[in-house]
C-alpha cells in the first residue's frame, strides 16, 4: 500500500486507487489505528511546530496528503463495520 500511496504523490496524482482486505474480525482494530495515526500525526505536526523540530516538519502538502489517506482508509473502514 505505501509504495501506491508513495508513487501517487511523487507523481502529483490527485487521486490513487488501491485494494486492501481487512478480514471483517480485524476491521474495529484496523479503524482504531486509523484514528490513533491520524492523532499520532497531529501530535507530531504540534510537537515540531512547537519545538522548532524542523527536521521532523512535514510540508503543508504531504500532510494533507497523508490525512486525505487515512481520512479515506477510515471511511470505508467505518462503512464495512455497518
């Protein structure tokens, strides 16, 4: 999945299509992860912000990029637990 997600954005791809099976006893593990990433990013984004961490900085694109993919990951993981 990341060298899709990877290729994607390298190439300025608006929009990527991937296929993923999550075995339906692993989709509530799965959409928590979602949830802590997302969180986990946010806390990282803060904490460089904060720290003057520029190193660990990601640019305003690849953030949004990232969150557009977890956002995605998370719909459809929410949709299949009904």
């Amino acid at each position: 999945m990341t060298e899709v997600v990877d290729r994607a954005f390298q190439d300025g791809e608006p929009l990527f299509a991937a296929d993923a099976t999550v075995p339906d006893e692993q989709v509530p593990a799965a959409l928590e992860t979602c949830l802590e990433l997302d969180r986990l990013l946010g806390d990282l984004g803060r904490w460089a912000r904060e720290s003057d961490a520029d190193v660990l900085s990601l640019p305003e694109d690849v953030r949004a990029y990232y969150a557009a993919f977890v956002a995605q990951a998370r719909t459809q993981l929410e949709a299949a637990r009904g």
